[in-house]
C-alpha cells in the first residue's frame, strides 16, 4: 500500500500533464509520470522537505520540485496520513488562481 495518496483533482493534473506532453512523445511523458511519483515517494519518506508558499495560498500545504523536470510542482498536505498529493501544477500556471 502507498504512503500517499492523491486527491481526485491530483489525478486530473498527472492525467492533463501526461497527455499534453504525449502528444509530441509518450515516452518522455511516462518519464515525466515516473518522476512524479519518484518525487511522492520522497516526499513520505521527508514530508517537510518542501516548501511554505504563504503567497501563493493559504492552504496548510508545502511545495516540491519535480526533478529533473523543474517545470513540475507537487502541491502536498504533510500532515495527512497518509500524505495528500493536493495538485500537480506546471510552475508557469496561475498558482494563486488553482489553489483556494
């Protein structure tokens, strides 16, 4: 069993994010999902490894880059048991607008 857990809306993201880029090549799409779950695996193993963005919501949710693919964020309750992967977001969107 995962130690995290993602949100419906979370599903959505890594579904939208996977299509976009399969569209050019799915391979690259499937390493950009598997580094999307590399990253949620850490993030249990450290949940306050991300970070506190008070001016993007305020939410009592951390941040984390995707590595290698720095254009990727893991929004992430780390108080919730298991983790709570809250959205997957491409840095360039309109943070403040998709998080309440």
């Amino acid at each position: 069993m995962s130690s995290y857990l993602f949100t419906p809306q979370s599903i959505a993201d890594l579904f939208d994010i996977w299509s976009f880029i399969a569209q050019d090549n799915s391979v690259a799409a499937d390493r950009v999902e598997d580094a999307v779950f590399r990253a949620c695996d850490f993030l249990t193993a450290s949940p306050l490894a991300g970070r506190v963005r008070k001016e993007l919501t305020s939410l009592p949710v951390r941040f984390w880059v995707v590595q290698p693919y720095s254009n990727y964020l893991i929004v992430y309750d780390p108080q919730k048991k298991p983790l709570q992967i809250i959205r997957i977001l491409h840095s360039a969107r309109n943070l403040p607008a998709l998080l309440p």
